[in-house]
C-alpha cells in the first residue's frame, strides 16, 4: 500500500469511528503531536485531514 492509500484508509477510518467528532478528534491528534514536536506526525495527520474534508465535500474538492 502506498503513502496515499494509507492516508485515504486513514480518512476513512476515522469517519468511520468518529463520524461527525472526526475533525475535532484529528485536530485533537495534531495539537498533541505539536505539544511532542513531532513535526512528521502533524504532517501526516494533516494529510488524513485534507482526505477527510475531501470525503466529506467531494464537490468542493473536484471544483478546486
């Protein structure tokens, strides 16, 4: 599995477990990984949230 289908099964997981919690729950996980300084963590937890806002808002996604 590659970078990116990890971060969309991410996504998905999340939506999944959380549904509508699931931003609060990410931002939650990127504001404790910042707290550790883990720069990689964020990065990636950033990019399981930009997977996530595309699930949810496809229309907006295939807009932009």
């Amino acid at each position: 599995m590659t970078p990116n289908q990890e971060r969309w099964a991410e996504a998905l997981s999340v939506e999944e477990i959380h549904g509508d919690t699931a931003p609060a729950f990410i931002a939650e996980r990127i504001g404790a990984l910042a707290l550790q300084g883990d720069e990689a963590g964020v990065e990636r937890w950033r990019q399981i949230a930009a997977r996530l806002d595309q699930l949810r808002n496809p229309v907006t996604f295939l807009l932009a």
